[in-house]
C-alpha cells in the first residue's frame, strides 16, 4: 500500500510512503526515489525529505476482514505548500491498482517562527571569552535577518553594555555605542577590533547549520563593566522577534585573576617580624582592591593574627580576638598601634608598595609571648568580583625575645623584714614575661628544700610561695594582704609595675628560721624560655 501526495502523479520531489506489510514498517522516498527511502517504524521516530515529514509515532496499522486501514501522520515541509492531489496504491502478488487519485489537500505552512537557542558557555567568568550563539528558524535559517547579543545586568537599555547585532542581509556584526545611539559595524571575517567602554569584539564567524545561525564571538571586557552580567539574545524576521531571552550568566572579572604570590621571609622564628606581602595580577595592580593576611596554626580568623589591606581606604586593619566584633585601622607610616590576644601591628614600620602588576604589603608585627608556637602564613589577594582564595604562603615559629632577671633592690643588706624589687625584661616586649621566680637559701638554685622559694605567676595574676618540701605552692591575688608561710618565711602584700619592657615585683618578705647569709636568686619565665636562676643579691636575716 503506497500513498502519495503531489501536484501530479509523479513520487519524484513528492511525499511517497509506502506500507510493506510483511516487514510491518513504512518508508518515506527520498527527493529522489530512484536513490532510495528512508524506514520508519510504528510509534517509532520520524524521517523526512523537503516534502514532507513521516512521523512514525502517530501513524499506526489495523486489518479488519478484507480491509486494511493505514493511518499515517504527516507534517508538510515550508517548500510544499499549496493545493495537492492524494493518491493511492494497492498491490498483491498478483495485480495492483495503479496510482489512483482519491482527494485533493492543501498543505498550509505555520508562519516561520525565529528562536533563542542557546550560548555556550552559558555560565562562567573571567576577563575574555569565546561564546557561541545559536538562533534557529522553524522552516529557515535564511529567515533570521538580524540577530542581537547582550552582556548586561538588565535588558531594559543597551546603553553602557555589551550589545551586539549581527546583520546577516549586511553580512555585518556592530557593536552599539556607549550612549546608545548608534553603533560601529564590521564585516563577518574581519580582523578590526570593535570596542566600547564596556567590552571589545575581535574575531567573528557566522555559519549556517540546518535551521540555525550559529555565531561565534570572541570578546574581551573592560575593568569598567566588572561584576555579574546577563547574557540575553534577540532573534528578529520579517514581521516578527523573540524579544530579549535571558540565556545565561558571566562573571565579568577584567585583569585577569588575582594571585596570592608570596610572603618574606617564608619561615623562619623569633618574637617579632616585618613580613612583606606580595599580590599580583597580570592585567594590572589596578584591579587588586585589597588583601587579607593571616598567621595562625589553622585557617582560622578567629583568636588569631588576621589583617586587611583595604586599599580604598589605605588602612590595614588588624581583627579582634572574635573578627565578628571588629577590627583596628592602622594608616600604613602612621603611629598607631593595633593589638590583639595574639599579636601587635606596628603602623610606624608598616608599608604598601604599589608596582605596575603587584602590591607588597609590609607589616611589622610583635607576637605576644603566650600565643608561641608554629604557625602559618596565609594570604588571599582579592579584586572587584573574585579573589584568589586563601594560599598557604609561609610559615612562622612565635617566639619570645630574651628574657633577662635584671636585678634586686636592695641587692644586699640585714634585717628580719626587707621590702624587695624584684625587675626582669625581655629583649622584645615586657608582654612576653609571663612570670618570675625568686628563691632566697643559703645554698646552690638547686636547693629549693627549707628556703623561701616565691613564684609569681604573671598570667593569672597570683603570687605562691613553697613549702618546706619545695613541692607544694600556695597562691593568693596580687595586692592581697593576707600572708603565705612557711618555716622560713612569710610574705605580705605584693605590687607589680610594669615599665617599659620591664616587669618589676615589689613584695614585703620577713623571714622567721634563717639565720646566716643567704643568696637572692631571680629568674624571668616566658612561655616558651626563660632566663635560668641568676644570683642578683645576698642577704643576711
């Protein structure tokens, strides 16, 4: 059984199908049905020629008696239109019926209808970009005429955007101007660089692919148009468009991307460093908005030494303990002093060195003594719309500086009551002393058994004296006026005051048991060192 629809009885450039009921398939003929068909299934997919299009999911077969019925959906193809005479074949193996005219249909072709296919990417960043842009056509692609890109926050105004039109009578692509009152066209293949404040357009290709327009542009945006665009497509013929459709996002992020480069010195130990910071981008310093940089034994801001450059402002800012809670600005050359639990800005030494595609960053920093320890150095160089992340730059071991036991006063002297000055310091900062330790015997520092052997404890603010054993510390508040014993000594009320990078102890000391010259022994703790017993006086009770 064989169908055809033509202007005359003719299955060349027609629609012929044909029905084989032993195979149970159809098939649709080619333009040319001497060169073959095309086979197409019950409720299967579709095959076409110009004419028309066989679909095999709507078409279907039923066989009652001596009839067969043969249902075929069919869509007629844009260059088909027009009044048509259907035909009929019947065959069996021994005779056929011919080609038989039994109805006439006029094929109405739907209106062409342009669409906004797709670009790719459709979502991504950076400063340039190669995008593809499909458009389509239900009967042509001939049919698009002009064809619009647009890289903006909004589709409302093509003014200060991205706007592209390709011409495809004019063989022409034009980038609109600034103020949107005109535009620069440039022919298809040409290697002219079209630009506006906003982006560039450097190659162009523009290739026909069935029913699509496909156009590729190659495009680098401006510092100026930085941040999140839409990327909208327009899709115009005769008498009809698409309208601006949304088809994706990018990420304009001009210059390039920024880099965390470095940190010097990248290792290394003591209580206090000048560390130089150094961003880059190869697009330009220009892009570079400001740097966080942070010292700490994890990636953690918080109870660290976390700093921001904001070069806006030209301020590096050091964070509070809990960064939440604020930060202090520091004027790079300035006098102001940050700190925190952790570390102490120094804005006099503190420096920024802008070059043309890097930034150094120059701080001086002072660690507090019991934050000692290993730590990192981390850094994160950051732009308008994207940073580097945080890079893992160096890293530093906290020390405090040299703690020295100075002195007593009285260094010598008799008496049953003496009120003693006990003074340590440290080489960096009077913050790394954490405490001292005083022993008063007749004997070597190692003899802490039967002497008056007094620690006092910086961080929570105590002062102790041992008993007879040297093994067993008991405390009280500093300023207190209750009295600590033992055999040999008992000591009153204690007054510490701290002066320059010294700590000084007063305590008022009368002595019970001793008799006999006794050696004063002093020793300055830090966390992580201290200075050892040093003999800084003798006295006699």
């Amino acid at each position: 059984m064989s169908l055809l629809v033509n202007t005359g009885a003719s299955t060349g450039t027609a629609c012929y199908v044909n029905y084989n009921p032993a195979g149970n398939v159809l098939s649709l003929a080619n333009d040319d049905p001497t060169s073959g068909s095309q086979t197409a299934t019950f409720g299967g997919g579709s095959q076409q020629n110009s004419q028309c299009i066989l679909n095999g999911a709507g078409s279907s077969v039923s066989l009652a008696g001596s009839t067969l019925t043969l249902n075929l959906s069919l869509t007629f193809q844009p260059g088909f239109g027009g009044a048509k005479t259907v035909y009929l074949y019947a065959a069996d193996s021994g005779a056929n019926t011919g080609w038989v005219s039994l109805g006439t249909w006029t094929a109405v072709i739907p209106a062409p209808q342009p669409s906004d296919g797709s670009v790719s990417p459709d979502g991504s960043s950076g400063s340039s970009q190669t995008f593809t842009f499909v458009f389509s056509d239900t009967q042509s692609a001939t049919n698009l005429i002009g064809l619009a890109m647009l890289f903006n926050t909004t589709s409302a105004s093509v003014a200060n955007s991205c706007d592209i039109v390709y011409d495809r009578n004019a063989g022409t692509v034009a980038l609109t101007w600034d103020n949107a009152a005109g535009s620069t066209p440039k022919a298809i293949g040409s290697t002219a660089v079209l630009a506006n404040s906003q982006c560039q357009i450097g190659a162009v290709t523009s290739v026909t692919s069935g029913l699509s327009q496909i156009v590729t542009l190659a495009i680098t945006f401006e510092g100026a148009f930085n941040g999140a665009k839409n990327i909208y497509m327009f899709a115009s013929e005769a008498g009809q468009n698409t309208g601006w459709v949304q088809m994706g996002t990018y990420l304009v992020a001009s210059g390039g991307m920024p880099v965390a480069n470095s940190v010097v010195p990248g290792s290394g130990s003591g209580p206090a460093q000048r560390f130089s910071f150094t961003a880059s981008d190869q697009g330009g310093a220009g892009f570079i908005t400001g740097m966080a940089m942070l010292l700490s034994s994890t990636l953690s801001t918080t109870s660290a030494c976390s700093m921001v450059y904001d070069r806006a402002a030209n301020v590096v800012s050091l964070a509070y303990d809990t960064p939440a809670n604020g930060a202090t600005p520091v004027t790079p050359g300035s006098s102001t002093v940050a700190t925190n639990g952790q570390c102490t800005l120094n804005g006099a030494n503190t420096t920024v060195v802008i070059g043309a595609t890097s930034i150094v960053v120059t701080v001086d920093l002072t660690f507090n003594a019991d934050w000692f320890g290993a730590k990192n150095a981390y850094l994160l160089a950051a732009e308008t719309v994207v940073n580097s992340g945080w890079v893992t730059v160096g890293g530093w071991t906290v020390a405090g500086g040299a703690p020295t036991a100075n002195s007593v006063v009285p260094a010598s002297g008799t008496g049953t009551s003496p009120n003693f000055t006990f003074s340590v310091s440290d080489s960096s900062s009077q913050q790394n002393i954490t405490g001292m330790a005083i022993l008063i015997t007749s004997g070597a520092p190692s003899v802490v058994a039967n002497a008056c052997y007094v620690v006092y404890n910086r961080v929570n603010g105590t002062i102790g004296l041992y008993d007879n054993t040297g093994t067993t510390l008991s405390t009280k508040p500093i300023g207190s006026s209750a009295n600590l014993f033992n055999t040999q000594c008992a000591v009153g009320y204690t007054v510490v005051v701290e002066s320059g990078d010294s700590v000084l102890l007063t305590i008022n000391t009368v002595f019970l048991t001793f008799s006999g010259a006794q050696s004063v022994y002093l020793e300055a703790i830090e966390p992580n060192t201290n200075s050892g017993w040093v003999q800084r006086g003798t006295w006699t009770p």
